[in-house]
C-alpha cells in the first residue's frame, strides 16, 4: 500500500501526517519525519511506500486551521486505526472530548464504558496513532496534571492552553486546566 504525508510548520514545530490513498489519517504528530509516525501504525495498515507531497488537502487546511484557532477543524477528518475492541472504542470516544474541556483518565475510562479500566484507557491514549485528530491531549490526570504525551508535555501544554484560553500557563510543570 502507498500512502502520502505532508509536513507542516505550526507554532509548536513541524506537524507531519501520513494519510492513505483515500485521504484517511494513519498516522499524524510534531515531527518533522514520517519514518518517525510509521511505528505507531498497525502492521496491517502500515504502508509500504510513503510519498511525500507538499500538500494533503483537506487535512492540511484541517492542521492549519486548528493551529490558527479554529478548535474544531479537525473534527471532520476521517481516521483509521486498529487495535482490540475497547482501545479502538476508546478511541472513538477521544474524538467526543470537545477543545477546551480536558477530562481526567477516570472519567474518559467511565466514558469508554469501564469506569474500572484507567489503565486501559491511559494505553488507548499511549497507542494513539493520529495525534491531534483523534486529541488524546485532552485527557489529564485526577489532580490536573498533564500525564503523558507522546509529544512531549511542552506540546500537550501548548494545546491545552491553545483551547483553553483564559487559561494560560507558561510551562509544562504548571500546565493544570481546571
């Protein structure tokens, strides 16, 4: 399978996303190289040409426009994942988060219908291929305090205070929506 990935400056550095052939997110983050997203697509939808292009249409404008305040843009973007049932569900359920109202580990699990699996729901979260798309940024911990993020806690602040803004914050440390 051929796919195609476009790189794009954002505020908080190159933004790549792999797309296939029919215009469907594998595989997005804050980097600069596709070979870097290409781990955290599923072996059998891992392409085995990528392409690369300057522009990937209407996802590109979805990145642009989400970066430049429009929270939304991104929404609409279809994405294709895999994995077993709950984190595939968990995942659906990460694109009902809405900008600006982050939610704890705790309640995306409750959300993901087993309140008892955090642990599951924080793995969904770690597994998220489609950065941004699919905002596992959006999910904090009990107390406020960011968790992880494969992109490191500098972009899951910037994004959070991005949506969040009456709320800014300086530095990952004391990034804390309430």
């Amino acid at each position: 399978m051929t796919a195609y990935s476009s790189t794009v400056d954002t505020p908080i550095g190159p933004f790549t996303a792999i797309i296939a052939t029919d215009e469907v997110v594998l595989a997005s983050g804050w980097t600069d190289s596709f070979d870097a997203l290409l781990p955290v697509i599923a072996p059998h939808l891992r392409p085995i040409e990528v392409r690369r292009r300057p522009d990937l249409g209407a996802v590109t404008k979805a990145i642009r426009l989400y970066h430049e305040g429009n929270l939304t843009a991104v929404d609409d973007i279809p994405v294709r994942q895999s994995s077993g049932q709950f984190i595939t569900h968990a995942w659906d359920i990460l694109r009902t988060v809405p900008p600006g109202k982050p939610t704890t580990y705790t309640n995306f699990a409750a959300l993901s219908g087993r309140p008892e699996a955090i642990r599951a729901a924080a793995s969904a979260c770690a597994r998220n291929a489609a950065a941004l798309f699919v905002p596992c940024h959006r999910i904090v911990r009990t107390d406020g305090s960011l968790g992880g993020f494969r992109w490191g806690l500098p972009v899951k602040c910037w994004l959070l205070n991005h949506e969040l803004p009456s709320h800014q914050l300086k530095t990952a440390d004391d990034c804390r929506p309430q």
